[in-house]
C-alpha cells in the first residue's frame, strides 16, 4: 500500500453479509477502525461504531452520502470492503467500488465474482506485483478455495481442477432426483436461504463458470475470461441420468501448452467420485497436481457470516502483507 499502514477500513454494503461483518468486527478483537460504512443510498463516514451502523441501518436510511470518491477522499481508509448487491452482467456498483478504493492508494476486498471475472486484467494491472486485492469471499465465501489455490499455485504444478461451486445447484439436482421440477427444486433452495434471489446465474451456470475463472487466475498467469467458458446449465441435464442421481453441476478447468480450457456442464458423477460426495448446498474443489497429486477442499457453511468471515481474514492478511 502507497501510504502508512493503518487499519482503517470501509464497508460498502450493509445487507445480509454486511452485517455479519460488523457483528464480526464487534465480537473479535481484530483492532480495526471502521471509519466509513455505505448502503445503495447513503453512508456514514467518521470514527464509528460498528453497533451504532447496525443500529442506524435498522433505524431507517443511511444520511445521502457525499459520493464514492469524495467518501474515500475523506475517509481515507486502508482498506475499502465491498459487500454490495452486485449486478452480474455489468459488475455494478462493485466494479466502480474497487476502482476507487484502488486509485485511492488502498487494498479493496470482495465478496462479489462478476467484478473479477469480467476485469480481471484492469484491476489487478497497476498493482505492481503487490497483492492489493482479496477475494477470497468471491469464490467459495466459507469453503477456502482461494487460499488452497494460492497455496498450490506456488508449487507451480497443478494441471486441472474439477468444482463443485455454488451452494444451488447441487441441492436443486438432488431435489430433481428425487422427482421435483426444476421450478419447485429451485423455489425451495430459495425458501432456505440457500439461492441468490436470482437463481438464473447459479442454475444456468454463470456463477460456476465465474468462480473458475477465479480460481484459474489464482492459479495460473492466464487469460481466460468468462466468455471463454463453456457453459451448459442444469437445464442441460439428461433426464434420465438425473433420476438415477448423482448428476451435479461441475466445473471443469485445464491449463493447456494452448491456454486455460475451462467448461460448466451437468455431469452424472461415479459414486466413487470425491466431488459426489457432495450434499445440499456443500461445496468443492479437486485439484490435480502433477507432483502433489490430487487435492481436495470440501464443505463450508452456505450462509453471509461464512461469507463475512472470508472477507474479515482477507482484510486483515492484506493490512499484515502490507506492514
Ligand atoms: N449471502 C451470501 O452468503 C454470499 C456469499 C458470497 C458472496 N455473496 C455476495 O455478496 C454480495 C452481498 O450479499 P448480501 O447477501 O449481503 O446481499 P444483500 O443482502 O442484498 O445486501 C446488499 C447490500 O448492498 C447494498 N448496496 C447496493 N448498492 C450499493 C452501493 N452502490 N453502495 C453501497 N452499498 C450498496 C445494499 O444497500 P441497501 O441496504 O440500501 O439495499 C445492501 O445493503 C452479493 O453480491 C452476493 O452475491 C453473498
């Protein structure tokens, strides 16, 4: 980071995972200052409370904010936290949300893919081979995908992965299975909390293929972008093979002497597959290692405090890597 080190941080964001991490910042002692905090229509900025936030957002609206760059101008916060609703086709308000924190000489935190998945390349130019960004929420939120990505791409050896990455599908398919349409399958992951309010990007594919994009930049120097990615949502499952079961929506990446090959399909599993051992809404990635052997990270909490969590253990790595 260009200036001193301070723990300073903003929250953008104050839905579900935005609160989940004030309450997080009010339980551990993480000795951060929370100096500004933004919803989609105002902001606070000062030395604040993160129960006096939650307690104002409660309350009623946020005070009208003095507009992104001015906040962070007058804020000056080491770290911006981007916990927003982000739009998945135009990476909106996270995108413009990262792009200031950044210019603003700070790291920035994310819990949204689109941003990363469509801007790779622009946001991490720049950076000057410091790591500026952390996203571990963006990909995986609770399961620790990202930092077991980060940790083998030093080994230099990992040749493909094999996910299962959204907390939807995998319960929509066992729904299938066990002889529900599509359209209750998909009614009752959102009655649980468990898909985003619009489920077309989880079913259909979207998200799967974003957070290989993720993972495949994490892993490797690469190009590929989510247009690259070969997509076929659950719609795409053959009928028969989804009432035999174990059909989940697997994203598949490869590093070739050619670039990164990276596709999402509907794909019956062998029950000896370690991703079929997936249920509900758990998550996971295979890493296959040309000298480590293969890899797997599993499980994690389908919930905004899981998500929060990611975020907070981004922010403070970023702010210790920059002391
Ligand atoms: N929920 C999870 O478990 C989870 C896991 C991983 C990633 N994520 C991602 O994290 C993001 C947040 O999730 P969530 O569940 O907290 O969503 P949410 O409950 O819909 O809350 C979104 C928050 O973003 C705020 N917002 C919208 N536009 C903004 C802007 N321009 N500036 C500042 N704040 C803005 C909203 O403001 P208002 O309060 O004024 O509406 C709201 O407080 C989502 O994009 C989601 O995909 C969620």
């Amino acid at each position: 980071m260009s200036r001193d080190v301070d723990p300073r941080i903003a929250v953008f964001g104050l839905g579900g995972v935005g609160r989940a991490f004030l309450d997080l910042l009010t339980e551990r002692s993480c000795g951060l200052s929370l100096v500004a905090a933004a919803d989609s229509r105002g902001a606070l900025v000062g030395d604040l409370s993160p129960e006096a936030v939650l307690r104002h957002k409660a309350a009623g609206p946020l005070p009208e904010g003095p507009g992104l760059r001015a906040l962070l101008d007058e804020a000056r916060p080491s770290v911006v936290v981007d916990l927003s609703a982000c739009d998945f086709g135009t990476a909106e308000p996270s995108l413009s949300i990262l792009r200031a924190g950044l210019d603003a000489g700070g790291a920035v935190v994310t819990a949204n893919k689109a941003p990363l998945a469509r801007a790779w390349s622009t946001l991490h130019a720049g950076a000057n081979g410091t790591r500026r960004i952390g996203y571990a929420a963006a990909a995986g939120a609770a399961l620790p995908a990202v930092a077991v990505a980060r940790a083998l791409a030093r080994r230099d050896d990992v040749r493909s992965f094999e996910a299962v990455l959204t907390g939807t599908t995998t319960f929509v398919l066992e729904a299938m299975a066990g002889g529900a349409s599509a359209e209750d399958a998909v009614r009752a992951a959102q009655e649980q909390g468990i898909a985003e309010p619009d489920p077309s990007i989880d079913v259909g594919g979207w998200d799967t293929a974003a957070k290989l994009v993720i993972l495949a930049h994490t892993l490797w120097d690469c190009d590929l972008k989510i247009d690259g990615v070969d997509v076929t949502g659950i719609e795409g499952a053959d009928p028969a093979a989804l009432r035999a079961g174990g059909v989940r929506l697997v994203g598949r990446a490869e590093r070739r002497s050619t670039g990164v090959r990276a596709s999402v399909a509907p794909v019956a599993l062998a029950p000896d597959h370690p991703l079929a051992r997936l249920r509900g809404a758990e998550k996971g990635v295979l890493f296959r290692g040309a000298d480590t052997g293969e890899v797997l990270v599993a499980g994690g909490r389908s919930h905004p405090r899981g998500a929060a969590t990611a975020a907070l253990a981004d922010v403070l790595e970023l702010l210790e890597e920059a002391a």
